[in-house]
C-alpha cells in the first residue's frame, strides 16, 4: 500500500484542504504483508472524520492502512472541518465539495480509481457517520454502499441533543433555523422518503453504535424506519461508548461488510 499525503485547491470552498490517501500498491516484502490486487477499476471509499477530527485522524487513531492491505481498496480521507457535510448558511459549501468536487479531483489525480456506482462507498463515524448516510441517500446513483460508525442520524428529531454539544448560533450557521431542518435535504429520514417516493435504488446501508453511546436511540430509531420500509440493511450494536476503541473495533466490521473481492 501507498500512503499520501495531499493538499489540493478546492474551487467550492476558494481554500485549501488537505487529504490523506491510501492507494493499494504492488508489493513484495521479505518482512510484512505482499499486496497483489488490480491497479485498475480500484474500489474507493470515502473515509469521512467527526467533529473535532480532520483527514489525519483515522490513521493516527486507528490501524486503517493495516486494515486495508490486502484489499485492493483506495481510501479518501479529507478534512472537512466542522462543517456537518453542509452547504452552510455561511457561504461554505462542504455538502456540494463533498458530493461533487471531491470526488471529481480524486478521479483526475488518481485514474485508476473505480468509476462504478457498485465500488464505490461511503463510511463515516459520529458526525462523518451522518456524512455518509447522507451521501447515499441524496446520492444514491454514485454509492454502492454506506456505512455510519456511531452517527448523528437523527439530529433533526433530537435538536436538545445538538444544543447540549454547542450553542444555537454554531448549528443555526451550518444549518440555517433548526425548527427547519425536519424535512430538509439536510434531514436523512426525509432523503430516505424522497428515495423510496421516487422508486430509486437505495445504497446497501451498515448503522452500528455502541451500546453505552448517547447516539443508540438515534440509530435504532433510523434501523425501525428502514425496517418498517422494508429497506435491506445490517444494524449491529456491541460494547462500547462514543470512542476511538470501538472505531477502531468498528471499521474492521465494516471492512468485512464492504462488497469487496477479497
């Protein structure tokens, strides 16, 4: 495996942000792992951060590039800042670099990446877990599967819970009114309708949290509205808190899930 650091100029943002990127590569080693794969038609996924994380967080926090070694799969780590994966009531489009913009500059720097919708995902945790949910669900046409870590699922029907974490102005500036968010392109549940009102294929979908963690009735209350809507997907709970030691736990399960040739 390859392991990059990048700092790319986003025209959406009119800033610089910076990326982590692991990017499978042909190895023979003597002592450690050799890595054979295809270097073409890669499978990538989208690694998203959470609040107080930027693009560096997953690989000093957690054994993701060990992880990823023998399967063939490029990462995208970038720095999104406090932004929520939202086009901002400040001018500061993080929803639409995301979405649009990131991807688009990853393909023109690394070709070999896949342009299948199938080998293409989306995984998050905490804030990056509403990151990813929200890709594949207002996305679904480029996605093939999504995962959230302990996310922030339901922050339209738990706006007590937002307001514990930081004042009104920081959520209404990212946001817009949170009295509006229910039913917005910002709310899940409401992209989950749109989806299933308009017929259209809904990415695989991964919710795990951890069974002490603040953010499990949010989870469980998004697995009840994809079950009655007879949306397949995996809902797993286990041991553990709002942390680094079950992410780390976490991301290899969500490995495993992944649609991948392994």
């Amino acid at each position: 495996m390859a392991f990059l650091q990048a700092n790319i100029y986003s025209n959406i943002l009119e800033m610089e942000v910076s990326l982590n990127i692991i990017l499978p590569q042909r190895t023979e080693k003597k002592i450690g792992t050799t890595t054979k794969g295809k270097m073409t038609d890669v499978p990538v996924m989208y690694l998203l951060h959470g609040m107080g994380g930027n693009h560096s967080v997953w690989e000093r926090r957690t054994s993701i590039e060990r992880y990823v070694s023998d399967l063939g799969l490029a990462v995208i780590m970038p720095s999104t800042d406090l932004g929520w994966y939202t086009d901002t009531t400040y001018d500061m489009k993080y929803w639409t670099f995301v979405s649009e913009e990131l991807p688009s500059i990853c393909h023109e720097l690394f070709p070999q990446l896949t342009t299948q919708r199938e080998k293409t995902f989306a995984v998050g945790l905490s804030m990056g877990g509403y990151g990813a949910l929200k890709l594949g669900l207002a996305k679904p046409e480029n996605y093939g599967a999504v995962a959230s870590l302990s996310g922030a699922v339901d922050l339209a029907g738990r706006v007590e819970d937002l307001l514990s974490i930081r004042g009104r102005n920081y959520w209404e500036g990212i946001f817009g009114s949170l009295e509006k968010v229910q039913g917005s392109v910002n709310d899940p549940v409401f992209l989950l309708e749109q989806l299933i009102k308009e017929q259209k294929e809904v990415p695989n979908i991964f919710l795990c949290c951890g069974e002490e963690d603040l953010l499990l009735h949010a989870n469980k209350k998004m697995d009840a509205l994809l079950t009655a809507q007879n949306i397949v997907h995996t809902f797993e709970t286990g041991p553990g808190n709002h942390d680094w030691v079950f992410w780390d736990t976490w991301i290899q399960r969500v490995l495993e899930w992944l649609p991948l040739e392994k």
